[in-house]
C-alpha cells in the first residue's frame, strides 16, 4: 500500500476540509476525469478510480477516522485500486450532473439509488426509411406516387400499454423506473461504471407481467397501408421526401417519427443532369454546320428550334436558358440545358455527291491534294522502289 497517495492530496483538499469541501473537490475531478468523457483514456480511467476511492474513505465518518489513525493500513484486503468497496455510498446527485440526469443507478454498484430526476420521459420513436422509383421526366417536373408500407397501429385491445386487458404495466423494480442503470465491469484498472438500459425493461421503466395476446406486450398491431406521396419537381437522386409522423411508435407517450421516402432516379436514354443544369448532344449536318440554319432539339419541355450560325464547329455547346431543372424550393426558379453540336460525317455517298466535295475541296483550298490529304497526282517512283518492288515479287 506504500506506493498509493494520500487521500487528502488525491482530493487536493486539507486534512480539516469538511464533508462540503471533500464532496466539492470530488465532484470537480469526476467531471474532469470520468471514463465515460473520456473513451479509451487509461490515464484519466486510473485516476477517476483513484479519486472515487479517495471519495468512499473521506466522505464516511467512521472510515475517515480509521483513516486519519491507521492511513492505507486501514483497509488492507479492502480490494486495492479500483477494488474498494462502494457499497452504501450515494453519489447519485453527483453522477447525475456528470451524465446528465440518470438518477437511479440500481443494479451495479448496490447503493445508488434515489436520483432525483428520470431520462424515462417521451422520446421520438425512430425514423422509417424506404425507397421508391421514378423517371428522369417525373423527378424534373414532380409526380405523385403510393407507397405500401407496414405501419404499427396503436392496439386497441390494451390501448397500447401491452399489458392484459384488467391489469396494467408496473414500475420496473431494477431500475425504479428510471429506464436506465449503472453497471460496473472490471478492468485492468479496476472497476469501470458505465449508464445503460436497464435489461429487464428495456429502457422503458414499466415491467409486463401478463401481455395482451393480441400485440403480445408490443402496444402496437403491424399492418400494411398505401399512402400517396407526392414527389416535388426538381427532386434529385437520393434526396427523400419526409412523411411526418408516420415512423415508429414514440417511447412513453412520445410522438411519431417520420416516414423517409428516399428517390431513386432513373438514367434517361438522352439527358445528363447535373444539379439543376441538364446536358445532351445533337447531331447537325456538315452543310448546316458550314452555312448555318434551323435545327430540332429535344429538350424535357418537348422539341424546339434552334438556328445554328454558320461556321460552326464540331464540338460547339449551346445555352438554352431556362430550359433546365426546377428548384426543389421554387418551381418557377430553373436552371439552363446545354446541348454539345456534333457535325455528322456523311457515309455512303453518291458519284455525283463525291465529285461535288471534291469540286468544293478545290473552292476552298485543296485540302485533298496538300500533305496529310489524300493527293490526287501520283508520286513518281524512284530506283530503290523498283528494286524494292522486285524483291517483293520473288
């Protein structure tokens, strides 16, 4: 025992502080020092034991007094570091301003009962996730779609509470109600405590001895609905839609929590979107593309006109204000289509389509007859390309 402190200087307080003092002094070094603040942490682990053992001495009279006349001597076989023995110790005011409110720590450290305030009150059941699918045309302009879910209906044989027609839930006896318990596990350190559900109730404070043969103590029927949900023009892929209150059952009197339906776009054949901005090509002739004129362009307001100018490029992107994805917060608000101009290459040419290329080639150049072109006079072939072509002949 030589090697623990003294339990006056753990606290940091004088060998005349007074229950007040000692209790203050532990109470800041619980807060700055609790495992549960500090996951992981060894060295603050190590000494929030220490402190709390400082505590359990300090804080009663008799051991005090034990302590002051024998020191550590006192408490040989008493269990050591992180092994003494809390047993009737009320820390309960001082754990609960620690983790926040869960008075009543029955069930682990045998004396920790009586807290002063309940972490059982209504909470917010959880959220309900399900997807549906839609249409690039339907996620762009908003659709309506049904959805068949299972919902979890209030039982109307028990009202909801679980419990046998003519009986009623009762306070859970472990936890005194409180929904949640202190339990200690050992360590290499010592022992660890830690806040949890209470595992006879659940968390919920109420014990069933005889459930309702219709929801079997659950306080809800399963049963599949259809709801029609409407999809807002503009919405994305991935983005849901929240239903309210049509989630799980709330915990003790709680509300709802919402129905989150989540939209799976599907890919259109002709349209590329990002964000509110839509992207596509469009093919237009050689002849357009050289001396300009009207094209059709489809567009997810249907087909319009365009005039392309003349000498435009293979590659040339256009803007068409307006024309894309409404915002998810107003409608009226959209962004812009951009369409690429793709100049098409004619194929199968006739004899006559052929001689007039070649007539325009010669209007506006002779690109068929400069290098890299396809030249029309035939080169002359010189006395290592005979022989050549003699070799190749053998």
């Amino acid at each position: 025992m030589a090697d623990k402190r003294d339990y006056y200087d753990v606290l940091g307080v004088p060998k005349t502080a007074n229950d007040a003092e000692i209790k203050k002094a532990f109470r800041a070094l619980a807060k700055k020092y609790h495992p549960d603040a500090h996951p992981g942490d060894a060295e603050c682990e190590a000494k929030f034991k220490e402190a709390q053992e400082a505590y359990a001495v300090l804080s009663d009279a008799d051991k005090r007094r034990q302590y002051d006349q024998f020191g550590h001597a006192a408490f040989d076989g008493a269990g050591g570091a992180g092994g003494f023995d809390f047993s009737g110790m009320d820390m309960s005011d001082i754990f609960e301003e620690i983790l926040g409110g869960f008075g009543g720590f029955g069930g682990g450290f045998g004396g920790f009962g009586g807290g002063r305030r309940s972490n059982n009150g209504p909470r917010q059941g959880a959220n309900v996730r399900m997807a549906v699918r839609v249409s690039f045309e339907e996620a762009i302009f908003g659709c309506e779609k049904e959805i068949e879910f299972n919902y979890k209906e209030t039982c109307k044989t028990c009202g909801g509470n679980g419990a046998k027609p003519g009986t009623a839930p009762e306070t859970c006896p472990k936890c005194g109600g409180k929904g949640k318990v202190m339990m200690a596990s050992q360590s290499l350190l010592g022992m660890v405590q830690t806040v949890t559900d209470c595992p006879d109730c659940n968390g919920t404070g109420k014990i069933i001895k005889e459930r309702c043969t219709d929801c079997y103590g659950s306080g809800y029927i399963v049963k599949k609905i259809k709801k029609t949900v409407e999809i807002p023009a503009g919405i994305d892929n991935g983005q849901c839609v929240r239903v309210r209150e049509f989630g799980e059952p709330g915990v003790n009197g709680g509300p709802r929590g919402d129905l989150l339906v989540e939209v799976n776009v599907s890919r259109s054949s002709q349209f590329e979107r990002q964000d509110m901005n839509i992207f596509s090509d469009a093919n237009i002739t050689y002849a357009i593309a050289a001396l300009g004129g009207d094209i059709r362009i489809k567009t997810v307001d249907g087909d319009i006109i365009y005039t392309v100018n003349p000498g435009t490029q293979s590659g040339a992107r256009i803007r068409l204000r307006g024309k894309g994805v409404p915002s998810v917060r107003n409608k009226d608000v959209r962004g812009d289509h951009y369409v690429t101009l793709v100049v098409e290459t004619p194929k199968g040419l006739s004899k006559e389509a052929k001689e007039a290329l070649r007539k325009f080639d010669e209007l506006t150049g002779g690109s068929l007859t400069k290098e890299g072109g396809a030249t029309t006079e035939k080169k002359k072939k010189g006395f290592m390309d005979k022989i050549k072509e003699s070799l190749d002949d053998l």
